[in-house]
C-alpha cells in the first residue's frame, strides 16, 4: 500500500498564524468563509472575478471566467438590470485519480448589475476570449460631458 495516496497536508500553528499576516491569505480565508451555495448546497457556487468601470464614453464590465466555455455564459437585460449567468464545470473526472486538495471553484454563477439610467444597452457590445467576458456599454451621448462655450 503506498502512504503517500493517504497523506494529509497539515500546516504548522506557526504556519496557519503568519498566514493572519498575508493579505491573499486573509482574502482567501473572508472569500471561504462568505462564499454562496448554489440551489442544491451539496457544493459551493463559482463566484468569478469582475472589473466594473466608467470611461469617458462607455462603461466597460470585464469578467475573469478560466474554463468556462462561450456556450455556457447567457447575457441578458432586463429594465435597468444586466443579468450574467453561466456554470464552470469540473472535466471528466478520472477513476484513476484522487484530488487531495483544492481551491478551484466549479458550479453555476449568476451576477447581476444594475446600469445607470444613461446606459445604452440597444448599442451594447459583448466578446469572449481566453476566458475573459469584455462588455462595452456606450454612455448615451445626450447623458455625457458636454462643453458650452462662453460668449
């Protein structure tokens, strides 16, 4: 019988302590300890990554997604709410393998945002590559800076 199949990775008090003092740490551990359960609660939701940011002419939404195919992400609007849901699911799983630890999340998502009244959705632009979902919603142009000149 190999041990090495029935090792457990333990980390010191030392270690677990100094990790207090790591800010991926601290974030890894308030992410763990608030993370969303899908509908069914036998395993924790895929909550990914997002940049939300207003340029001078557009809003531009980037979504990390790694491993999640085109076809599983669905857009939507719906009145003022953008409404992005999809899943990341685990590859085939190989009999021949035992996963001893991880911090990979797979499971459905489903983020909301709500636009600003100024948003131009009818113009709204969506792409997805290597991963990452690129939204381009143009600021109506009655809603922008405007200069008036002085006479």
């Amino acid at each position: 019988m190999n041990t090495l199949n029935k090792m457990k990775i333990v980390k010191s008090p030392y270690h677990m302590a100094m990790d207090l003092f790591n800010p991926n740490a601290v974030d890894h551990l308030l992410n763990e300890a608030f993370q969303t359960f899908d509908h069914s609660h036998s395993k924790k939701a895929y909550n990914p990554k997002y940049e939300w940011v207003k340029a001078e002419k557009e809003y531009q939404l980037t979504i990390e997604l790694p491993g999640v195919a085109k076809e599983d992400v669905s857009l939507s609007v719906e009145q003022s709410t953008l409404s992005i849901s999809g899943e990341r699911r685990r590859s085939k799983e190989d009999k021949n393998r035992e996963v001893l630890s991880t911090s990979i999340r797979y499971g459905s998502f489903d983020l909301k945002f709500t636009l600003p009244l100024e948003a131009d959705t009818e113009k709204g632009k969506a792409t997805f590559t290597e991963g990452l979902l690129e939204l381009r919603i143009p600021i109506s142009p009655k809603a922008q800076k405007q200069r008036i000149a002085i006479k």
